[in-house]
C-alpha cells in the first residue's frame, strides 16, 4: 500500500489503529518507512486508551527515527478500538490531558509521576519506592529521543466541539471529520482558528470518482457511514447542518452495527439518503469532485485524508474509481 500510494503522488497514508480489526500499527508504519522515501506516515488515528502516553510517544517517535523524520501523530477518542473492548470513547478530558503528556514526552520534556495517575490501570503497582532503592529516576522522560530529531508533529482528529477547542489548543494539526458541506467547514474552521493558535487544518473526506453518480454513492457509503457517525455519537448533532442531515445521522445512529464498520453492505449505510452522501462527502465525475476538493481547499483546509471505496462494496467497481481519482483526480489537486 505504501509503495503504491508514494508511486501514484500521495502525500502521506493513515494506519488504522484498531487492535481487533487490524494488524499493529507501528509494524505496518515501520515497514512502510522502510520501502517509501518521502511519504508521510500516521496514526489514523490512534487513542488515548489502548496504550500509555509514553508507550505512545516512544512507538511514534520511533517511527520518526525509522522514516528520517516522516512520522505523524493522529489521536481521537477512539471508536472501533475501544468498543471491541467492551468501552465507548474516551472522554474529551482524558483526551486533552493525553495529548498534554505525548507532546511532552514527544519534545523530550520531563514528565512528572504524578501526570502519569489518569493513565494507571485501576489496580496499579506499588510505587517504585516500594524496592528501596538508591536511587530512582524522579521523573518520567524519553531518555533515548537523538537530540537533532525534529518533534514528531501531534494531529487531533475532532468532530464535536469540545474537541476541536483541545485540538486547537494542544495540538500541532487538527483533522476535521465534519464531512465536506461548506457550511458546517466554516464552522469547525473558525472554532479552530478562534483559538489564535498557528494550527494546521486537514479534513477526513470520502471522495469516490466515477461518472455513475449512483454508483459512487454505494461505493462511499460504509465508511461514510462511519465519519459520519461521529457527529452524532452520543445521540445529538453540533454545528450547522443541512436539511434533513440530523434526521439522517440519526437513524443511522440507531440502526450502526459495529460488527459491520465502515461496510458499504452494512445496515447503517443503508441509512445514507442520496442528499446527504452527495453534501457529506464528494461522489460523482472526476471533473466534481476536483470542483468540491477546490472549494474545501478554499475556505482553509490545507490537506485532505481521502475514505475512498468502502468494504463490502464491488471490488472491480471500486478499484476503478480508486484508479479514476489518481490519474484523473490527484494531478488537478497537485496542480492547484
């Protein structure tokens, strides 16, 4: 996947980091960095659960060394890795004080034992005092961190408010998952920029390139129906809204069969109405969907993760609108 994406002209490839639905993600990265010379290489996107801050830190800084300095750091809340553990996201202030500590831990700062106790299972080890030794490290840092590594950039994936606020706040970038609808970007945009921060700002787009509208529509449907989920998880929406889009993200709320994420022949993107793909995400010709992708680019967004073709859809169907969007749509975005 690497080789095939740096030779189309991408930028950079997400890895997914869902324990029970993929293989690890800093193998995947590291093996990428290995074959590749200038793509970048991220978490997409990593949590705030499954793995301790310095855990963290270390395997994306590693990355970092691996890859001459091409990793990036994608953190939410969390969804699919956290449910096939039996939990719902984690909160918006575990999540800020995660990304607090990473970034410490990532400019190669001293972190104090006592920031580290949010992290801490619910029946933790005695403290480190308990041995009697002579001496102990009287804080927590990453001691092997080479000094002329550049910091390892921290990108905060934000939907609802509340994260968008911590992201413009503590993070190096922030990807939106607001879906593409011009509107709703202003929105999440200027709560991002109010911060008065130098803030990077992306945005999680499903995009399918096919002249058969309908078809591209099926084509995006499943992981539509994920990002899109998100601006409804707990049952209300934030932020403008086109009309019926409430009404649409709530029926696929009610119907999301987790044990059927991001499938295109899910029941949750049966929900997905023809206005709502067609404002949500950018489907149709090539020609449209570089039109759309212009238009985001327009109001502030300065990079674009693109959800292609969902699972569960036809396989020949979606190889070709994949093929369609670098050869047709890819040239016209690096020729903006």
């Amino acid at each position: 996947m690497a080789t095939r994406a740096e030779a189309a002209g991408f930028d950079g490839m997400v890895v997914v980091d869902s324990q029970n639905l993929a293989g690890e993600v800093y193998v995947a990265l590291t093996s990428a960095a290995h074959v590749t010379d200038r793509l970048l290489l991220g978490t997409g996107v990593t949590n705030p659960f499954t793995r301790h801050p310095a855990v963290t830190a270390s395997a994306i800084a590693s990355v970092h060394v691996e890859s001459g300095g091409r990793a990036v750091l994608g953190v939410g809340r969390g969804d699919s890795a956290l449910a096939h553990l039996g939990h719902a996201p984690a909160g918006v202030a575990h999540l800020a004080r995660y990304v607090e500590v990473v970034q410490a831990y990532l400019r190669g700062e001293e972190v104090p034992f006592d920031a580290l106790a949010p992290f801490a299972p619910s029946s933790p080890p005695p403290p480190v005092d308990a041995l009697g030794l002579d001496a102990t490290a009287p804080s927590s840092r990453l001691h092997w961190l080479p000094p002329d590594l550049p910091k390892v950039p921290v990108d905060v994936a934000a939907t609802g408010p509340r994260v968008i606020d911590v992201a413009a706040r503590l993070a190096d970038r922030v990807t939106l998952g607001v879906g593409a609808d011009a509107d709703r970007l202003r929105w999440a945009i200027d709560r991002v920029r109010a911060a008065g921060r130098d803030v990077g700002i992306g945005a999680f787009v499903n995009v399918v390139a096919h002249p058969d509208v309908e078809v591209a529509r099926k084509l995006a449907s499943g992981g539509m129906s994920t990002f899109a989920r998100f601006n409804v998880m707990h049952g209300r929406t934030a932020g403008p809204l086109f009309d019926g889009g409430t009404e649409t993200l709530t029926r696929l709320r009610n119907s999301y069969d987790m044990r059927q994420h991001t499938r295109a022949d899910s029941p949750q993107a049966a929900q997905l109405d023809d206005d709502f793909v067609d404002r949500f995400g950018i489907v149709g010709a090539p020609n449209h969907c570089v039109e759309r992708l212009h238009e985001m680019a327009a109001l502030g967004i300065d990079r674009f993760v693109i959800v292609g073709p969902s699972l569960g859809a036809d396989r020949d169907q979606a190889a070709a609108a994949t093929e369609r969007f670098v050869s047709e749509v890819l040239p016209a975005l690096h020729a903006f």
